[in-house]
C-alpha cells in the first residue's frame, strides 16, 4: 500500500463519523489499543516537550525503509500519533520527506497539528521528515 | 452547606446580565459555547463593544498633541477614562495611574526602572505561585544588576507560608512582588498583611492583579501597595492595554522605561530632558481605543453591585468544586481557605489535555496545561490540570453542563 493509499483509508475509516464524540472515541480507541515506544526508550534525547503534551520519537532506517515509534503521556495525542505512524511507516526517506499530510486536515483534525495546540505534534511530524531528509542525503 | 449555595445562586439575575454581553450567545460545533476561560481573558459587554466602534468611527485622532478638534476629543476621553480608573482603584493622584500595555508590559516596567535604582546582593522576594510574567522579569533583573530572587514558599493548599515569608525578610529586601488572586489556584493572598511586612524592613511591594481586579474591589490606599499591575482585557476591557499604578513619590524616583514621543519634555542632540507623571512612562501613540474603552469597561462595572456579583462567583466556584468532587479520581488543585473564581483539577491517570480537548468537543471553553505557572505544576508533581474560571455572566447550568462533560470525558478516557 503506497503512503497515499493508507492516508485514503484513513479518511475512509473516519468517514463514517459525523459526531465529534464519536471520532474522538475511536481515536481514545486508537490511542489505548496501539503498542508504542518502550518505556526504556523514554529517553530524554527522544523527547519532544509540548505545552500541552508530551512526545517521545524513535526513528531508525531498516532496509532502506523508515520505521518509526512513538508515544505521548496524552491518549489523543497518542491516537493521533497512530494514525501518523500508521501512513508513515515502512515508507522511503523519499517518500516521508515529500509526503503530505493531507488526511489529518481531511479527518477534521488540523488543529491538533497548528503551532498553538502545542501538543507536540507538529515537532513530531517535522522531526520525521528532518530523520527521513537525513537519511534520503545518506 | 450546600442549600444555601444553590439558594444564592438561583436569586442571582444572571441572564440580564448575560444579554449584555454578545459573545456568550454563539455556538460551537453545533452546542451552545459554555465559555469558562474568564481567567485568560473576559468577554465583553455591548457598551464596551460599541465604544471601541464609536472610537474609530468618529473620534480616532492621536492624542495629546494636537490642535484640532477630534485630537481635543481623544485627548479627553482617553484621560477621562485615566480618572476613571483611577476613581475606580482609589489611588490618590491621577498621575499615579499609568496605561501599559497589560500586566506584563506593567511588570516589566517596574523590573527594569525600579530596577535601574537596585544594587548587587539586593533582594527580590515573589512567591511560588506566580505568573511567569511575574517570576521572568525579575530573574533578567537579577541576572543584570546580580540581585538575589527569593520565593515565599506554599503548602499543600496553595497557601503562601507567611511564617517562612518573614523569615525571607531582610535589611537587603527592595522589593516584594506577589500576585493577588492565583490564576491556577484561586488562592486569595493576605496583600494588605504582605504589604506592612515588606515596609517594616522598607521594602516596596508590586501586587499582581491581573485575576483580582475584576473580582473584588482594590483600593490603592487600604492596600498601601507600591505598585499595582493588572490587564484590560480580564476586567471585561479591550485586549492590548493595561494599568500600573504606582505611588507618586517611587515613580518619581525611578528613570524613564521606553523613550520617545510623548515622555519628553525637551529633546537636543546633546540633552533630552523627561516629561512629568505620567507620561514619562507613556512613550510613543498608546493603544487610544484601549484605554478609552478600558474606561468604558470601568464605567460599566460601577453600574452594577459589585459585591452581589463577587458573592455570586464564589458560590458558583464553591457548586463547582462540590459537584466536581463526585467524580470518581477527580482531584482539586489549589483548596485554599480564602479562594475564589478559579476552579484546576487533575482526574487520577488521566493528561488534562484529553479532557480539555473532549470538553472543547461538547462545546465547553476551560483551559488546560500549565498556565504559566510551572512551578505550580513542579510543586504539585503534575502536567498541567484542567482549569474553569469563572465571571458574574456564567451560570448554575453552566456548571452542570461542565460536570457532565467532565463526566463523560473521563468515561470515555477510562
């Protein structure tokens, strides 16, 4: 599945709810069920402070391909995060550091990503590409 | 004595009230907006509303230094809306009343000028509560002059220790600045007590009130304070414009902050001498509509019963923090004896982040993270809490309807 396909599944998916409860459920959903960074990987280097959250980011290049993981002390935060791993994993440098990331918008979601949410979102998502240009350069 | 909570709360003509204001009657995503931010900034009435229209559409003229008529006009009403004020507050001299830029522009003022007039090893004495923007000030201050910062301590209640506060008190104290209301806590600070402790040792003391202007009455003289700062737009004023009031005698005695237009008297290439109070704190075009309608905002408060309206916002804080209690892990933070307005609370395991965000969801407007007070969250071991803060034009069901957000979010969140 390319990285556009997953961000159309995802719509997809969201696309059933027109009640924000009921989105934010599922992603609370999202948030509690998905397995994320190991808590001795909570490292300081790793962290990303928020105002409002925090987020922790681990980065590697298997076979040419990113792989990322994640977590957040904030379960949104988190769900959000599963989602943005869930179209960025196992994808090209190439591929993250050109990528847009247009479904979060497309969800009803943008604000979670707006400088002043500082949730630590954005940092995440700009760290991601930042990780993957360096490894497109390699 | 929970009847009688309830009892004053529903004798209270809080919807009079709330048709002044225009912006509480809106919706968000589809549900009437329960707005419970007072503390980060209040909404304003129709008459402040229209006067900032009325500035702009028939007297906007700079002031001060004109000839003409509408210059006369701004001129006027920006210092009538200065003895408004003053009026208002109870200080002594018109002059004593300056317009800032907000609390932190006024605290800022204070840190550098009365801080021109401090030496090495000076002590500065503010409290684990505060603000940032009356915590930073003074550590540049410190950092530049090489004066030491000391914090008045607090216990478990969010209560200063006035004990340990005296004890800080030395010979070498040049100034005591702590804020009135909490904006985290709600904690009501003894000021007056403050005050007399930091002149015995000829301290001045600087009171931060930007969360206490608007819900009781300040009197310069009864507080004896040395400096006041507070913000327009949390007493139900425009954004952008705030007030210091400092006693004559200090403000004489401290250079100029900013210079420019306005704060001189006369300018050479060799020499510029400085204009009298107030203005030589006043440089540059101030922001004309603000401090008009900042008046305008006093005005309106003078017309109504300030005391059945601090009386109503207590009870309704008091209905809060009990209804919220019944919530299962749910946690106040900042039980002070002497509180008010100001409702923070944690709910046990939960990021206040998530309940603020399905809170937003549901249409109701509290404040989550830290508050600019991170020494607070570090004392108290946490990320932030969830903060509702209250003004005269909210109501019981509003409180409800924040209870059963609360409810549901932690359901959804568990």
């Amino acid at each position: 599945m390319t990285l556009e396909e997953k961000q159309q599944d995802i719509i997809d998916e969201f696309a059933i709810y027109d009640d924000w409860m009921d989105k934010y459920e599922y992603i609370i959903e999202l948030g509690k069920d998905l397995p994320l960074i190991s808590e001795n990987n909570k490292t300081d280097d790793r962290l990303i402070e928020g105002c409002q959250s925090r987020v922790w980011l681990d980065t590697a290049v298997v076979d040419g391909k990113m792989q990322f993981s994640a977590d957040s002390d904030a379960i949104i935060t988190k769900g959000i995060i599963g989602l943005l791993i869930r179209v960025m994993n196992n994808e090209t440098p190439e591929d993250i550091a050109t990528a847009d990331l247009h479904f979060i918008g497309d969800i009803g979601l943008q604000e979670h990503l707006s400088p002043t949410r500082a949730n630590g979102l954005l940092s995440m998502v700009q760290k991601m590409k930042l990780s993957a240009l360096k490894a497109a350069a390699i | 004595m929970p009847a009688m909570t309830e009892e004053k709360i529903e004798k209270f003509d809080v919807e009079s009230i709330r048709k002044e204001f225009p912006a509480l009657s809106q919706q968000v995503y589809g549900k009437d907006l329960v707005y419970l931010d007072n503390g980060a900034t209040a909404q304003k009435p129709k008459v402040v509303i229209d006067a900032i229209e009325r500035y702009y559409s028939k007297e906007n003229s700079n002031i001060h230094r004109g000839v003409h008529y509408l210059s006369q006009k701004a001129t006027d009403s920006y210092e009538s809306a200065r003895k408004t004020i003053q009026q208002y507050i109870n200080a002594p001299l018109e002059e004593e009343v300056l317009f800032t830029s907000g609390t932190t522009g006024a605290i800022n003022l204070v840190a550098f000028s009365f801080g021109e007039l401090l030496k090495q090893d000076d002590e500065i004495i503010i409290s684990a509560m505060e603000h940032h923007s009356n915590i930073v000030p003074w550590q540049m201050l410190c950092e530049r002059k090489g004066c030491v910062l000391k914090v008045i301590p607090m216990n478990d209640c969010g209560e200063l220790k006035m004990d340990e506060y005296s004890l800080l008190l030395t010979e070498k104290t040049k100034l005591v600045a702590v804020t009135h209301i909490s904006n985290t806590l709600g904690t009501i600070n003894p000021v007056k007590k403050i005050t007399q402790m930091a002149h015995k040792v000829g301290a001045a003391v600087l009171i931060d009130g930007a969360q206490s202007i608007q819900h009781m009455p300040v009197d310069m003289q009864d507080l004896d304070c040395d400096f006041y700062a507070f913000s327009g737009h949390k007493v139900f004023g425009p954004t952008g414009v705030g007030i210091l009031y400092g006693k004559k005698e200090i403000l004489d005695r401290m250079p100029p902050y900013q210079g420019g237009g306005d704060m001189i008297e006369k300018v050479t290439f060799e020499k510029t001498t400085y204009n009298g109070l107030p203005h030589k704190f006043e440089a540059g075009t101030p922001h004309i509509a603000g401090g008009i309608c900042l008046g305008e905002a006093f005005r309106y408060l003078e017309g109504l019963d300030l005391v059945e309206l601090q009386s109503y916002e207590k009870e309704l804080a008091i209905y809060a923090e009990r209804e919220l209690l019944k919530i299962e892990g749910l946690r106040i933070i900042g039980t002070a004896e002497n509180k008010t307005s100001v409702v923070s609370f944690v709910v046990e395991g939960l990021h206040p982040f998530d309940i603020g965000t399905l809170l937003d969801k549901q249409g109701i407007a509290v404040r989550t993270g830290h508050h600019c007070t991170q020494p607070v969250m570090n004392y108290f071991g946490i990320p932030g809490t969830v903060r509702a803060s209250f003004a005269f034009y909210n109501t019981k069901k509003e409180v409800d309807l924040l209870v059963k957000g609360v409810e549901r979010s932690v359901n959804m969140l568990k």
